[in-house]
C-alpha cells in the first residue's frame, strides 16, 4: 500500500477512491443553507477575511482571475465588481450544487463571470494565463492539495499570484476556548440551521488535519511558488498565504 492509497476524511481514515463523494456529499447537504453558517459560525468575520484577501491580490482592471472552489461567489463577486468590464473572472468549483447556487447569487446581483464545474488538481485551463488565482476555505477538503497546488501553479503567468485562504492553527492559549466551540456549538448550530450535524462536525475535523501555517508554506513553495508568506487572522483561526510565480 503507498501513501495515497488512503487520506484524512475529518479524523477518519478513508480510501482516496472515496473521498471525493463523501466531500461532495458535504457540500451537497449545506449548500442552500451555506452562507447564513458563514455568517453565523464566523460572526460575519469570514466577509473581512475575504475582503483582506482581494486587497492582498494586487489585482487592477484588466486582470485575469481564477476562484478555485469559489463555492457561492463571495470572492467572484468582489473581484468582478473591482475589475470591471475589462477584467475576467473564472468561478470555478467540484460540487454542482455548491457552482449552481453561486452563480444563479451572481446573476441575481447583476454580475456575469465566465463559470466552470472541474476538478482542482485538473484544472482546464492553459499554461500562464491568470493574473491571480485564489482559494478560499476550500484546500483542505481536497484529496492531493500538492496536486492542486501545482495545478494552479501552471495556470498562473509569470508574476502572478496565489492566494489561499484557509482555517489554520490557533493561538495556543485559545486553542481550548476555540475547539470547545468547533466541537460542540457549531454541529449543533449545523443540526438547527440545517438538519446537517455531521457535516458540520466533518469541517470542524477537516480544520485539524488541514496543515498548519508552516506546514502550508512549505506545500506551496514545493508546488514552485516563491516569495510565499503568511498573515494570520483572528488570532491564527485563519491565515491568508500568498505566493508569486516568477
């Protein structure tokens, strides 16, 4: 048996082969209900991490972007409002239910984005062509993150950048103020909000298997992204990476 015969689903050990329906099965079960859990486990913190990140992007009109498992379009939508007619945005994302709800709230703001439903580590998209590519919250539920971190890699032209966005690990002394809030109100808050207890407590796992802050910059400079660095948010509950290629 090699290393990738199986891989972290939350704290359990399953086979590759699954993992990728038992995430699409998540995804499937939250995704009408997905962004009022945002606000609420967040306390609406998730709209200024995000808001961080595209200031962090350096992306000017006329800027090509990709939103890697862009989900309900939160950061599509920012980036189409800020580069205007004379930029291009992709949204992109695994899950059909997830890509259907964030473009139909995209053509419900008056926002058009060019979308595709594809797989992260096989991105259909040339060589060097994105000025930014992006991933908010949506790495760690990938079954070979190095596969995709390469992927957007080659995507990306020289001088552009990648931007992960993601749960990482905590400031130590909040750690157990912060797993009793992982572990017991947010399940229940996904049981009130959305009939959903256990795929609440999957995302909840899926946060510390993910790699921490370290762990992630060294993942990306393998993919052959230089210059990586690190800003931790709410006291490392989340942290932005962000990577150039040259």
């Amino acid at each position: 048996m090699n290393d990738r015969d199986t891989t972290h689903f939350g704290f359990q050990q399953v086979a590759e082969r699954d993992k990728a329906q038992r995430v699409a099965d998540v995804f499937d079960s939250v995704a009408q209900r997905y962004d009022v859990m945002n606000d609420l486990m967040s306390g609406g913190l998730h709209r200024l991490w995000k808001s961080f990140t595209i200031a962090k992007s350096g992306v000017r009109e006329g800027s090509r972007v990709l939103d890697v498992a862009g989900g309900t379009g939160d950061l599509a939508l920012a980036f189409a409002r800020k580069l205007g007619d004379g930029g291009q945005v992709w949204l992109t994302d695994i899950n059909n239910a997830m890509l259907t709800r964030g473009r139909d709230r995209l053509c419900d703001c008056g926002v058009m984005v060019r979308v595709a439903q594809c797989d992260a580590e096989k991105l259909p998209f040339p060589d060097d062509h994105f000025d930014c590519v992006t991933v908010a919250f949506g790495l760690r539920n990938m079954t070979h993150k190095d596969l995709a971190l390469a992927e957007m890699q080659r995507v990306m032209r020289p001088g552009g950048r990648l931007l992960v966005l993601e749960f990482s690990r905590v400031w130590k002394p909040l750690a157990p103020v912060y797993d009793f809030y992982s572990f017991k109100v947010i399940p229940r808050l996904g049981r009130m909000i959305t009939d959903d207890e256990a795929s609440y407590r999957y995302l909840a796992e899926s946060i510390r298997v993910h790699p921490d802050q370290e762990e992630l910059k060294g993942l990306m400079e393998q993919a052959g992204l230089e210059r990586v660095e690190y800003f931790n948010l709410a006291l490392g509950v989340v942290a932005l990476h962000r990577g150039f290629k040259f």
